[in-house]
C-alpha cells in the first residue's frame, strides 16, 4: 500500500487528557516540534514523491498558532493537501473560531474536530467550529469515537473489520 500521508505531530501538549489519545497527550505534556524539523519533513516527503496530504495534529496544534500557520503555508506552497485535526477549543462562539480559521482559508483541504463524550461532550465548539469552517469554505468533518454501550454506533459510523485496527488505553 502506497503511502499517501503524513500527520505531523505539531505538540505533545493539549487542553484535555484522553484516555485513548495514542500520543499521551495533556495540558502537562511538552514537545514541540519546531519549524526546522517541519521544513525537512515537508521536503523529504516531496523528495520521496507520492505523499498527497500533510495533517497538523498534536497534541493540540491551535496552542501553537504562529507556528502551526507557517507550518500548513509552506505544506500548500510545496503543493500538499493540508488537514488540521483539533479539538476546537479555540471556538467558543462563531466570531472567535472564523477568527482563528481566517488565516487558514483556500490552504486547509480538511479540518477534523474531535467531539464526543471522551472529549468533554464538547458539541458547542465543534458546532462553532463547523459554522465557521461552511462559512469560509474549508472542508470540515467530525472525529468521534463511540460509548461502547452505543449499539448504533456501527450502523450510523460504519465498523472496520475484526484486526485492522487496535484501541489502546492510558491508564
């Protein structure tokens, strides 16, 4: 399988503690990856040819606004889909996350926001998020994990199939 992406972990530093984050990541966690390192990441995966989609995530990239804004402007220039994943903290109304997104308009392809329950149940800010995102033109989609007690998750999300991916709990 050819290797389409990249997800460039901007930060191991984030506004919640989520016990099935991968990366360990909490508002105590530190690592930052600085623009040196995003610059040669950018040109090695533009050297090796076949990478469409560049992803800024963390950690929770937003914390690191100015750098995470330089980062996805040279991803577009080099010709990249640029996706940001975040977990909207940054829209607490309407005005204040088309604000944040503004700068982002015409080079983000995808922003992914994560809301559910394991996230604080923070629909309001993925609903300000998404009202900002439709009003500026940058695609936008949800990132959610089901309650195992939610029989319908399956149904309405769709189900990957028994071994292709595993979940793994802090604690």
């Amino acid at each position: 399988m050819p290797l389409r992406g990249l997800h460039i972990l901007l930060t191991y530093q984030c506004t919640m503690e989520c016990d099935h984050c991968f990366v360990w990541s909490s508002p105590e966690a530190r690592g930052t990856m600085g623009l040196a390192d995003v610059r040669e990441i950018l040109r090695q995966a533009k050297a090796l040819g076949g990478i469409e989609w560049i992803y800024f995530e963390g950690g929770e990239p937003f914390l690191f606004y100015a750098r995470l804004l330089k980062g996805v402007r040279l991803a577009a220039r080099k010709g990249f889909r640029v996706g940001l994943v975040s977990n909207a903290y940054w829209a607490t109304g309407f005005d204040e996350a088309r604000e944040a997104l503004r700068p982002f308009r015409g080079l983000v392809d995808d922003l992914s926001v994560s809301s559910d329950l394991y996230h604080g149940d923070e629909t309001q800010l993925a609903q300000n998020a998404r009202a900002a995102a439709d009003d500026l033109g940058i695609p936008f989609s949800v990132l959610s994990v089901a309650q195992p007690e939610d029989t319908r998750a399956a149904r309405r999300v769709g189900q990957l199939p028994p071994g292709v991916s595993a979940v793994m709990y802090r604690g």
